[in-house]
C-alpha cells in the first residue's frame, strides 16, 4: 500500500518506528513558521521541579516536540485548516508527561490569539490537577519575561495571557464543573481514570461539543495504560486510536494517535516483556526523567513481589494492557478462552445443535451479580457449547463503584441487565431460559440444573411454581468439590472440545478469575477473585459438573433454529 492510500493519521510501520527509536506517529503537515515559534518559546521554559531549572530544550526529548508541532502547527497543505483536532498520547510512568504537558499548554496559551477565550487543564483527581497547575506556575515564576506575559492567580488556580485576556483553568474531572464550557483547547491528564467513572461519557460529550467551535476545539489526552482492564471511556479512547493508528477508521479521523506500547501478540508473551532489554522501546524518556537501573531496581523492590503488583507495576511502566494472562494466579482456562470463541454462535443456535443441554446457576445478594450459563453437548461433534448470561441490582453500581463502568458496558452488550428487582425481574428470565430447554426436550431426566447451594432458595422455589421437578435441581458444592470443573474446562478449551459465544461478559468474568492451591485440589474463588466479578464463570463450572456425568436428554427436541 502506497504512503497516498493510507488513512489519514494511518502508521502501519509504528513498531518499526518505536524499534528505531523514532515516536510511533505518522508525519503530519505543519505550518513550518507556527512550528518554529512553539518550539522557540517551549524550548525557553525551565523545569521548576529538577535541580538547576534546566529549559526545556536541554531537558526534553524529541518524542514530545514532535507532539508539540503537530498538535499546535498542523496545517492542511491545500486548504490551510488545522489537522490535528485531537491527540492521545499513551506513554508510560516516570516520562515527564504532566510536566511537558503544561509547558505544551503554556505554548498554547501564549500562542493563541482569540481573546477572553477559555482552555482547560483537567485531571481526574484534585492532587492531578494540583499538580498540572504548580509546574505550569513554577515555570512562569522562574522567568521574569514570562511574568510580565501571564497573569497567575493561585487561589483560582488560573493562569491569564495579559494581551488577550484568554485563561488556563485548572479542573478536576466532574460533570457539574465542565458542563457549559465552550473551551479553546481542553487537556486532560490520565485519561485512563476516567474509566473508573460514572458519567464519563456524558462530561467527555460535553467536552468535545463545546469545542466545536470555529475558534477552537482542540482536545488533548495524554496518560498511561490502566492499572485495570481498561473501561468505560478509556476502553473506547484507546481502541479508537489504535483503530486510527491501524488504518481502520476511516480516511479522515481527527485524533492523532501516539501510543508506546507493545504489540499485542508481545504484551500476550510474558518472557518478551519481563525481558528488561525490551524495555527501552517503550520508554522514550529513558535517560532523562528515569534510568535503566532504576527501574529494574523499582521492579526488583516494588514491581516483582507479588502477582498483583507486578500486574499493576508492568501497566503503570511498560504500559501492558491488563486483561487476559497477565497475572501468574489466573485460571489456567484464560489461556485457552479467546481461542475458543465460535463466530456466530448464539444461545439459539446452541440449543438447535444440541442433544442434550445442562445450566448452572450462581447467585448473590445485592452487591454481586446473578450468574447462569447454558451448556450444551452437539449432536454430531459432541463439542461443549456455551452461553452466560447476568443480572444485577442497580444498587450494584454504588456499592461497587470500582467495577461500575464494565457493569455499564456489558448491559449496552445486552450480556447484563440491571434491574430494580432481582426476585420480579431476574428471576422470570432464567426461568425463560430454563423453559425453553425444557420444551425443546434437552433437559436430561434429572439433574439437569445445577447451583451453588447458597442464596437460591427464590430460584429453587420458582422453579418448582414452573413445574420442574425438585430432581431436575442438584445442588453443586462449590470449594474444593468444584476442582475437576476447574482442571477439566481448561482442557477442553485448549483441544477445542468446549467452545463459547465470544461474550465479553465472559472474557471480564475470566480475566477476573484467581485460583489458589488447597491440598491437591485448585479453586477459584470469590474472596481471592473479588466479588461482583466472576459468578458467570462460576456458573458455567456449575454446568460443566452436570455435563461431566454424561447425561442423556429425555425427549426429543422440536426447538427450530431461528438463526439469531
């Protein structure tokens, strides 16, 4: 594919430009005089926070002027509009990214010409933001020129360009404080918190369409990968720009993307990342705000002594994406699942394939989800097929704030329903489910059902009201006795006897999945994995128990495969 085809925004060659030391960004055309007077008054700026106050020109890599120039000096060579609308930039901890940050928005501020205009600088915290402002005011305190140029009004935490009268305001993340700005120029430090919050969205909205403006509008992000799954807002931005990055979203996108990270297929292959001369790749700031040694003694002190921390360190420093095999007590099957999704597979099409289908159920109170999972044995292939399926309080989005954005996103999938009642709504639709089976005569003659004993007695009881029989419902003894679910599932997703939907509610439910060692027996549990985070999962180790005894339909199916 010629450079002329591309996408805009488009670098298919990013890893080999990060291999070479060069910023994984495409070349974008810039006004060459705007560039040369951000870069003249960036270069000037002091760092107030190192020894010495050196400027900026001594002290800042390459990797961030070329962010600067392109952020502020992009230019269309034909219709001369600026390109660069947008910009996220995912670098890792310790690379000086709050502090250039506000030496890129003091540019901004004494570059722009529209007067009484606004710019924001956002963190998601208090003590973020705090930060932003104190380098930004730290620099202009150490430059006598600079002060008769900007006005600083610390109680306010504003900084004011005395010719035009436009202000930097400093802000924390918040829907009652952005709402009805129509900023110039919006920043945002450590986006990736924003997937922790509820109505990330709507401020985010906010943001963008005050800016759309003829006067303004840019938006930069700048911040390091998630110390969680990514979620929420985060989990949008991030998969846009790397869509952008690839190619995949359309010819003309607005955000540039610049993003240290590893391939996937590497960030999947622990030996290539635990490797500490892969490091510097991802490190652009090496040698500046951080050094090798330090940071393999952080990690040896810090970062290495505990699967979690680890998991926590390698996001924060090396930007790997948590998910899917990155911490050392997963459930051995999370190896195994992506592989295992089938394309096209639906709860109809299992039940139209099957001959003979089990569920497992698994349930909580108000601050957990309510869990069940249909497994059904095909026809001809023999193969496991599997489809979850969850309910949960509403309350659960404020008794589990932490998790309330992957809630929020699994009930857009329609994977999850919130309700108000779990008993008046929940209940009648696994009791749906539970029929259908039941009519397409897939249920074995007993057995069919099976639960964790603890806080079903609703279910059970509604079951019964259906016309099941207290046979069809066997109670599964969770702990230990769990353990051939445990082992066995693993291997029947790795030889391709046990196959799933794809749903994203089970990959969380998975990922989220940490086994401990009991005598010779290995379980997963709720207290080690963390509640609210892995009763679908539980509910299909439910149904695998029930398959494991090889059970046999009672009557011949007449459920029509409708296709969906």
């Amino acid at each position: 594919m010629s450079t002329d085809a591309l996408p805009r925004f488009a670098c298919p060659d990013w890893w080999e430009r990060i291999k070479r030391g060069a910023p994984p960004m495409c070349e974008v055309p810039v006004n060459e005089a705007k560039a040369r007077r951000a870069l003249a008054f960036f270069d000037r700026l002091r760092l107030p926070d190192v020894p010495g106050n050196p400027p900026l020109r001594d002290a800042c890599g390459d990797w961030f002027r070329d962010i600067v120039v392109a952020f502020l000096a992009s230019e269309d060579p034909a219709t001369k509009e600026r390109l660069v609308w947008e910009l996220l930039c995912m670098v890792p901890k310790k690379s000086s990214k709050t502090t250039y940050t506000a030496a890129l928005k003091l540019t901004a501020l004494y570059m722009c010409e529209v007067p009484n205009g606004q710019m924001l600088l956002i963190g998601p915290s208090q003590n973020i933001s705090t930060r932003l402002f104190d380098q930004a005011q730290g620099m202009i305190r150490l430059d006598e020129r600079l002060q008769k140029i900007f006005r600083i009004q610390d109680h306010l935490k504003t900084v004011t360009r005395y010719k035009t009268g436009t202000a930097i305001e400093v802000k924390t993340f918040d829907t009652s404080i952005v709402t009805g700005e129509i900023p110039l120029m919006t920043t945002i430090d450590e986006v990736h918190e924003l997937g922790k919050k509820n109505g990330a969205l709507q401020v985010m909205q906010q943001i963008r369409g005050g800016g759309i403006t003829q006067t303004g509008g840019q938006l930069l992000m700048i911040t390091t990968q998630s110390d969680k799954e990514p979620a929420g807002i985060w989990k949008a931005e991030v998969q846009k720009a790397r869509a952008i990055r690839d190619g995949r979203a359309g010819p003309r996108p607005i955000m540039l993307p610049v993003l240290y990270e590893f391939p996937e297929r590497l960030q999947k292959v622990e030996t290539f990342w635990r490797d500490r001369k892969n490091w510097p790749l991802v490190l652009p700031n090496l040698g500046r705000s951080i050094s090798q040694q330090r940071l393999e003694d952080d990690y040896a002190n810090n970062g290495s002594v505990s699967p979690e921390a680890e998991q926590i360190w390698m996001s924060q420093h090396l930007n790997i994406e948590i998910g899917l095999g990155l911490h050392s007590e997963r459930w051995v099957g999370a190896d195994y699942w992506e592989g295992a999704a089938q394309s096209g597979l639906t709860l109809d099409k299992i039940l139209a394939t099957s001959e003979v289908v089990v569920i497992g159920v698994d349930g909580g109170g108000l601050d957990d989800l309510l869990g069940v999972a249909v497994l059904g044995r095909h026809a001809d292939s023999k193969c496991w097929q599997h489809w979850g399926k969850a309910w949960a309080d509403r309350g659960v989005l404020e008794l589990r704030k932490e998790i309330a954005p992957e809630l929020q996103d699994l009930e857009k999938q329609k994977q999850l329903t919130l309700v108000d009642n779990l008993e008046d709504e929940a209940i009648p639709e696994i009791l749906d489910v539970c029929k259908r089976v039941r009519d397409a005569g897939l249920f074995p003659d007993e057995d069919g059902i099976g639960m964790d004993p603890e806080g079903v007695g609703s279910i059970i009881d509604a079951l019964i009201e259906a016309e099941f029989e207290i046979e069809d419902i066997r109670s599964i003894s969770q702990g230990y006795k769990l353990n051939a679910a445990i082992k066995g599932a693993p291997v029947k997703l790795k030889n391709g006897s046990l196959v799933h939907c794809g749903q994203q509610l089970m990959r969380w439910c998975v990922g989220n999945a940490k086994v401990e060692t009991r005598g010779n027996a290995v379980i997963v549990t709720k207290a080690k994995s963390g509640s609210a985070k892995i009763d679908p999962l539980m509910a299909l180790f439910d149904a695998v128990m029930l398959m494991n005894w090889n059970p046999v339909a009672a009557g011949s199916k007449d459920f029509e495969y409708t296709g969906m």
